[in-house]
C-alpha cells in the first residue's frame, strides 16, 4: 500500500478521501459494496421480518418472535449501511454501521434457536 498524500486520511471519523482523490485500494473493503446484492438483502430481511412477526403474533411465541425481528432489523440497518459506503467506501459511519450491525445479528438469531429448543 502506498503512502497516502499529505492531508489525506483514508480510515476514521476524520476520513476525508473520496473516490475522486483516492483510490478504492486505500478504503478498508477495497472495494465498492454491490448495491444490487444489498437491496436483495434488505428485502429478503424485511421478508423474514414480517412472516416471524405474523407468525410470532399468530402462535404467540414472543421470545422467538423478538430475537427474530431483532436480528432481522440489525442485518437490514447493516446492509443499509453497505449501501452508504458504495458512493464513499471511506465514509466511517457507514463502515461502522455496516460492520457492528451484520456482525452482531446472528446472535439474536442463535438466541432464537436456543429459545426454540428450550420449550422442545
């Protein structure tokens, strides 16, 4: 990786590249997130989001219902997130976003299995 030009700085609440004075290598995805891919994602969560709600309401299973929507919100703000960072993959807010959210949303969805097994 090469230096970066003075007064640039690629990573960080104080990132100040854009894609017009920097080039993608020096972000840290090194690429450009697929906004196609991301919209897919997004939907097929809020899919999932609202069959767990009607059926959690339907067969009253509010543990399970509420990790479920949890992790489903938690994974659409992440690729809310992905969808940010396409225009500035150097924008921080939206890598943290990103990052935090899809990495912490399986864990809602473990914590419904575990839920699940529980009553079995």
């Amino acid at each position: 990786m090469s230096r970066l030009p003075d007064g640039l700085i690629a990573f960080g609440p104080q990132a100040n590249c854009t894609l017009e004075l920097c080039p993608i290598e020096w972000s840290v995805l090194r690429y450009q997130p697929s906004i196609p891919a991301s919209g897919i994602f997004i939907a097929l969560f809020a899919l999932g989001l609202i069959v767990h709600a009607v059926q959690g309401i339907r067969w009253r299973t509010w543990g399970f219902m509420a990790s479920m929507i949890a992790g489903c919100v938690l994974e659409i703000v992440g690729y809310v997130g992905r969808l940010f960072i396409h225009d500035n993959p150097f924008d921080f807010e939206g890598f943290l976003m990103q990052i935090i959210c899809i990495t912490i949303a399986p864990v809602f969805f473990s914590a419904a299995i575990y839920v699940l097994l529980s009553q079995t």
